[in-house]
C-alpha cells in the first residue's frame, strides 16, 4: 500500500488567510512582463482573455510546493520509502491519495502498470505508464517488476515540487 499525502507547517488557518487576501499566494510561476516580451508566455491575446475571467493559467493548485512537503507513508522526500519485491512476481500496489488538496501524476519509469481498481471497484484491466489520482481517490495497479530497483514517482500536478525547496516567499 502506497499512502501519498501532503504536510504544512503552516496552521490550516494561516494557509486560507494567505488564499483569502491573494488567491494565487502559493503560485510562484507567474508570467511576468518580460517573459511575454521574450515570447516565452502566452502571447498577449491569451493573456487578456485569462484576466478577463480573472484567472492564471499557471494557478493549477491553490496551495504549491511553496508550503507542502509531499509524503509516502508517512516518510518525507529525505526518508527515501523503500518498498521490497520478489524479482519476477506480480505485485499489486494500491495507491490511496490521502491528501488534503493535490492531485498526483503516478508513474513508475521503465515499468507498466495495469489499473485493475478504482475506489475499490473492479475495472477492466488498462495498461499505463502513467495516470492521475485526485484527492480521496484509490488506484490498485499489477506491476512485474525485474530484478532491479525502481522509483515511484508522485509528481504533484503543478509540477512545483521539482523546484528549488523554497522560496524567500514561503514559510520556513
């Protein structure tokens, strides 16, 4: 079992504070004037029509990287979760999203995975590299691991976490 979870140190009520006063608080990949004279942003008639709705493309989760540690298991990216196989044999992992607002993008580099379950009912058996699992969700994937170590990775759907660990904006 694979239980991925997001941690603050933040108190929940400062974290909504933050979101109350500036919705995109968290969001530190914010297009600037420069990027869109450089042509690296969205060209200017996108950019109006976002700011009509009020909206950021780059806000894809209200709280980043910038105040979440992502866990599996409990243990932090430091701890390195190890979890032991047999070469050869079919495993099943069930993957549990128990965290409080990110959705993750699953996949395990070099090494298909068959969804057999989805909040534990069965489904035809879909051969993947790699899927995404919302809040409260519930995946069980059969995987045939060799004779080698692997990495699960669980990316968080922004993709802030690969960034550096934290910037002068957030809390330490």
């Amino acid at each position: 079992m694979i239980v991925l979870s997001d941690h603050s140190a933040l108190h929940p009520h400062a974290i909504f504070k933050k979101l109350k006063q500036m919705g995109g608080y968290f969001n530190h990949n914010k297009q600037t004037l420069a990027g869109l004279i450089a042509g690296r942003d969205q060209p200017l008639n996108d950019r109006v029509a976002w700011g009509a709705m009020r909206m950021d493309p780059t806000d894809i989760s209200d709280v980043t990287a910038a105040a979440y540690t992502y866990l599996v298991n409990g243990h932090g990216p430091a701890d390195n979760w190890t979890g032991l196989f047999a070469a050869g044999e079919r495993v099943r992992l069930r993957i549990i999203n128990a965290s409080a607002m990110t959705t993750f993008n699953i996949r395990v580099p070099d090494l298909a995975m068959t969804v057999v379950q989805a909040d534990g009912l069965n489904v035809r058996p879909v051969r993947v590299s790699e899927f995404q699992i919302g809040v409260a969700e519930t995946y069980d994937v059969i995987v045939e691991p060799e004779d080698r170590a692997y990495s699960i990775i669980a990316e968080n759907s922004d993709r802030s976490a690969w960034r550096a660990q934290r910037s002068p904006r957030a809390p330490a």
